[in-house]
C-alpha cells in the first residue's frame, strides 16, 4: 500500500554530508534494508542517534515478566509466539480470528526510526520495522459508528511470572481514540534493527505510537477491537491519577510525582545530560491538529 505520511525531512537536511554518509552505510549495513527516510522532525533535537540493539533489548518495561528493566530479558524467552492470532471483532466488517500472517498479508513493512519517550522520563531512538495500523484496519473494514481501536496482550499465565505474581491487572490492555490509530505514524511493529521483534519488546507485534508515553505501546497483541467507547487500560485503571487515556508527551504536563520536562537518553552514560523533551516528543507538526481545541492538562 501507499505511504500516506510523507516527511518533508530527511538526513541531508538536519545531518552534515559525511555523517549522513556514515549512517546510510550504518543503517545498510545493520538493517539491510537501506537508509531509514522517515527520521520525524529530526532537526528539532539535532539528528537522531538510533539505539544499539543490545541497549533496545536488555532496558525494559514487560510487567508480565516481572517489573524490573532486566526481568523481561531474563524471563521473556517462555513466551509462546508461534502459533500467533489476533482476534478482531467489534465495529468491524470481516471480525474473525487471524493467524498474524493472514491479516499482514499484501500490506507494506516499512522502516520508522522514531523517538521512544517512557512516561518514567527516560528515551531512545528505536528504528522499527512495521506497518501502519491504518492499513490493517482498513483490511479488517472499519464500521461508521467505530470511535476508539481497544488492544490486548497475550496472558500466558503459566510462562509469565509477573502473571503469577499479579502484578498488574492481566491482561494488559490499551486504546487509542481512532484518529490517532489510523494516523500515518501509528505502526504495529515485528521488528527492531530488520530483525524479528525479540519476545522482550513485545513479540511477535506490538503498537507503536511515537508521540505519546512508551506505555501507550502495548506489547504481544493478541486482540484488536473496534468501539463506540473510551476503553480502559492498563495503568489508568492502576493508577487514575497519574496515567491519563491520552498520555501524550508533553513536557508542560508534569507527571505528580516527577518532572517531564527533560528526558535521560538511555546509553549516554551515567553522567550524560539530560536532554529537553520535546511537545508531542517532537512530532508536533504531525499530530498537533488531533488535538486542535482540546485542554491537554484535562485531557492528560
Ligand atoms: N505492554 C505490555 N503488555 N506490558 C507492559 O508492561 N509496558 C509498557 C509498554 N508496553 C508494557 C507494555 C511500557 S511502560 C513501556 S515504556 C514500553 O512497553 C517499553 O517498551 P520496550 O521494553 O520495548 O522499550
């Protein structure tokens, strides 16, 4: 299917010439696929530096497998991925139980190097590979009265330890209002680096919305229902307070407990700056007209 987002951006024009040279051969060389074209509003935060895998892999956030950032690493390798489906029902025209690679066939896989902001104030630049939700919702036929795309993750309680221990209320869950679902740069992700996705980040698909808090990201997407309602998720319902339905990134909005205002970049280094984080984590010129109107302190 077509691109429907476009960047009028692309390294030669925030990168000097040898170092965008350098990353061509980089990218080509990592990923195989090539010079990753869709950097964002790179030049708002100088050029993004992507993550080395091994950081991408080995710092995160999978409740499942337990809640400390090496848990998932450690535990995710029980995760059960093939046979995979994703059931999709709701408002849609085709509802049905999909094997993963029915409801992917014919749409594009596209390379998206995005800024990766976490709600708890730490960053990466992450180059995915996936396709737009767009395209798999238009496949499935989304219905006139649909008004939000509500997720869910796998439960595999036997191979889950953060299951076991209740961490978190299983299963995880998420949503997005649709235009944000059907917006060019909302992507489910299979892979990192033109690698599969390692079951750690949420194998074999998983959301990627890169304006909004890492949470919003729901891993190992096992359903994709269409609604009429605002669904819940996850850690809205845990903590109503501190995590809103929108979460998008803002650095005016402070978390209760913490400042937004600035971000510490995983892999500068334990004395590296902290870094400015940036209005819709720098893809205001992309999204802002969602939310045209609307009080972004209420709507959190
Ligand atoms: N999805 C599920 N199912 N379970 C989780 O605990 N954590 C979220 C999000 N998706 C989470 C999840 C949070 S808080 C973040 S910051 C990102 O995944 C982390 O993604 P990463 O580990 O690939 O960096």
């Amino acid at each position: 299917m077509a691109h429907r987002w476009t960047n009028d951006l692309t390294y030669t024009d925030v990168t000097p010439k040898a170092a965008y040279l350098n990353r061509r051969q980089i990218l080509a060389g990592t990923v195989g696929l090539g010079a990753i074209g869709l950097a964002g509003a790179a030049s708002a935060q100088g050029e993004l530096e992507p993550n080395t895998l091994e950081e991408i892999t080995s710092y995160n956030n999978f409740y499942e497998f337990g809640t400390g950032k090496g848990d998932p690493a450690k535990n995710a390798g029980a995760l059960v991925t093939s046979p995979w489906s994703i059931k999709v029902d709701g408002l849609v025209d085709n509802p049905g139980e999909y094997a993963l690679a029915d409801l992917l066939d014919g749409l594009t896989v596209e390379d998206r190097l995005y800024r990766f902001r976490c709600v708890e104030a730490w960053s990466m630049v992450i180059p995915w590979n996936g396709i737009e939700l767009a395209d798999i919702l238009n496949k499935v036929g989304v219905q006139s009265g649909a008004k939000y795309v509500a997720f869910e993750t796998v439960v595999q309680p036997e191979n889950m330890i953060g299951v076991q221990r209740r961490v978190l209320d299983f299963p995880y869950v998420e949503g997005l209002r649709l235009d944000e679902a059907m917006h060019p740069l909302t992507i489910l992700a299979t892979g990192i680096y033109g690698e599969p996705i390692a079951n750690q980040n949420g194998a074999p698909i998983r959301l990627v919305v890169p304006w909004k808090y890492g949470f919003k990201s729901i891993k190992s997407i096992v359903r994709i229902t269409l609604t009429d309602e605002e669904p819940p998720i996850s850690w809205n319902k845990a903590n109503p307070r501190e995590y809103g339905f929108y979460s998008n990134v803002n650095p005016n909005v402070d978390h209760p407990r913490w400042s937004q205002a600035s971000e510490r970049k995983i892999g500068g280094g334990l004395f590296a700056d902290r870094q400015d984080t940036l209005m819709f984590n720098g893809y205001e010129k992309e999204v802002a007209s969602l939310y045209e109107g609307m009080d972004l302190r209420e709507f959190f």
